[in-house]
C-alpha cells in the first residue's frame, strides 16, 4: 500500500448509507476516493458506480479486498453482517470504517477489536455526531468552560422508522429504534462528557406504532448516570411523522446551550403542489415542510470521512474508535434489560441475552 497520496477506499453496500459514504468522500477529496464498490445485489453496485464514476465493481466483497491498491473499506452492511465483513477486511490488511451500532454482541466486538489490534489497522467507529458542526462547536464550548460544570446532555433523534426492511428484523438489526437511533444518542452523551465510565442505565421502551411490521422497540427513552455526577438522557422513535428531528441541549451550573441539526439549516416552506426532496425520511413535501441544504455537511459525515482517512495517513489520531463502539454496545445491553426488568440497572452489565434486544424481549414476555 501507498504511504502518501490519497487513500484509496472500497465500500462494501450499495443503498442508503453507501450513497452517502460515496457523496461524503467527494465533497472532501483531497485525503481519499472511493475506487470500488461491493454489493450482492445485481445491478444496485453498478447503479451507484456509475452515479459516482466509481471505477470497480463487485458482486462479492471478499474479491474487492483482493485489490491490492485499496487501503480502507467502510462497511454499510446490516448489523448482523459487521463482525464477520471487518474480520476479513483485517485479514486482508486493510483499515476498517464501521457504521453504527459496532456489531450484534460484545463477543463480536471484542474479536473485532482484537483481530484490528493483531493485523494492525484501524477499526474506526463511524459515530458521526463526534463531527456534526454544531455538536462539535457545542462541546467546543463546554470544554472551554462556557456552562461551567455540564450536568445534564439530552440527545434525541426521532423520525417515522428506517429506510431498509432490514431493520424492522431483530434477528438482522439487533434491536429496534434504541439500537439503530439510541447508539448515537448513548455515543454523544459519552464523548461529549468526556468518556466518564457509566454508572448506570434506565430505560423505557415501547412499541407503539409499528407493531405490524416489527416485535421491536420503536419509542425509546434512555436515562445515563455518568461516574463524574452528569446525566445522559436520550430519546428516540420510530413513531415521528413528517421526516427527521435531532436535537442536543446542554445544561450545565453556569449556562445552556440547544443545538437543533435541521432547523438551523432548514427554509420554511409551504407548498399546494410539493417538491422533490426535503430532508431525510421526510414522506412529503406538500404543505408545510423544512428542507435542509448541504445536508451531509450538517451531518458531518464528509469531515468524519476525511478524519477516518487523515488517520490511515497518521496525520491525525482516531477519534471514533472500536473501543467506542464497544462502551456503546454494553450501554444497549443495560439499557433493553433496565427496560425489561423496569428498573435502574448498574453498569457495567453482564448480558444475558445473545443480543440487545433480547434483554427486553424475554423479560416482557413473561
């Protein structure tokens, strides 16, 4: 592999958060491009390819990490799918950018830590609201003491469910709406604070709306007690109509900040006849609606991307890491057994199921 120049990337995944991986490494193309994309989907790799003049295609990604110019490989897979993918990627020698959750049990994110560690590449733990202007600019000011001492850091994102079947399956996604939004709310209040060791969890969870397509969550509230006396509250749904919400606010003894991602960004607009697109997972545009510019931006996944690859380079230190992504995974496990057990749980907790959700669903069950 190359020391210097651009790195070179393979994305393993053709649909939702491909398309956005592959748009995030062309707006900031001076640290990296996408040279390859692998799907098992006839037709879907090469239709993305060619909406991004991505040269290689692959129906099988064990044969893309045969590339040998390729030096990172960012995994856009179901859950289920991300130990066995970043296992192979590492064998293969090749850095590793896994999107959220880490994977489907803390067994399979010790494995994937270790077998990173062994082959020495990175396991970078794509937590994008670690690069989301606004959130960056909050904590900005929080570490130079603008709130005094921080005692409560509320996340929520909310929307009306996800973009690809896969994820109303609790065998496939591991959870519901805790699992898939919750992870980024339980990383944030982590990272933002600091990375304090969590003290312990206390969940609500329901299933109020969706209950046709899934037996998993689709309302979730998250309560965290951090060791240095701060509090985590999250929230998140599947069960909000009219697109995507995400929101921090920051309490702390000597001030407060809001921080909402979209209506900062966002025009207000009516409209009889509708338009083409708004924001994610909005289902319409007629009447009112709030449509976002520089959408990816705001997100921060471009400057995740370009952070991932500055690090491939050594021009920067990992600031998402597997290690991240494992605390996370444990505070999901606490959090479906604080929710199935209805009670405050101690961390760190020992899981008893073979997935999150599993906390939950066998103790509601009985």
């Amino acid at each position: 592999m190359s020391s210097k120049g651009k790195v070179k990337v393979g994305i393993i995944g053709s649909q939702f958060e491909a398309d956005i991986h592959a748009v995030s490494f062309q707006m900031m193309p001076e640290e990296a491009e996408v040279v390859a994309i692998a799907s098992p989907t006839p037709g879907n790799a090469e239709k993305l390819a060619a909406k991004y003049s991505i040269p290689r295609v692959f129906l099988d990604y064990r044969e893309m990490l045969k590339e040998p110019d390729i030096e990172m490989v960012t995994i856009t897979a179901p859950n289920y799918l991300h130990a066995q993918m970043t296992i192979d990627i590492a064998n293969a020698g090749k850095h590793v950018v896994c999107e959220k959750p880490l994977c489907m049990t803390l067994a399979e994110a010790d494995e994937m830590i270790d077998v990173c560690k062994r082959k020495g590449v990175l396991l970078a733990y794509a937590e994008e609201l670690f690069f989301t202007p606004k959130y960056v600019k909050a904590k900005e000011m929080a570490d130079q003491g603008a709130f005094g001492k921080v005692y409560l850091v509320k996340q929520s994102e909310k929307h009306f469910g996800p973009h690809s079947g896969w994820f109303w399956d609790v065998d496939r996604a591991g959870g519901g709406a805790l699992m898939d939004l919750g992870c980024h709310g339980i990383a944030f209040c982590y990272w933002f604070l600091g990375r304090p060791a969590i003290k312990s969890i206390y969940a609500q969870l329901a299933t109020h709306v969706h209950g046709d397509k899934t037996k998993a969550d689709d309302d979730a509230i998250c309560i965290i007690e951090f060791e240095n006396g701060a509090v985590g509250m999250i929230e998140d749904s599947w069960c909000r109509r009219g697109g995507m919400t995400d929101r921090t606010e920051v309490y702390g003894d000597a001030g407060v900040t809001y921080a909402d991602l979209h209506m900062g960004n966002a025009l207000p607009t009516y409209s009889e006849r509708g338009y083409g697109y708004a924001v994610e997972k909005a289902p319409s545009t007629s009447g009112w609606s709030y449509p976002v510019f520089e959408e990816h931006w705001n997100y921060g996944i471009p400057q995740e991307m370009r952070h991932f690859a500055r690090c491939v380079r050594g021009k920067e230190t990992l600031d998402a890491t597997g290690e991240d992504g494992r605390v996370v995974m444990q505070a999901l496990y606490a959090a479906y057994a604080s929710a199935g057990l209805s009670q405050k749980v101690q961390f760190p907790y020992v899981p008893t199921g073979k997935k999150p959700i599993d906390e939950w669903l066998t103790r509601k069950a009985k």
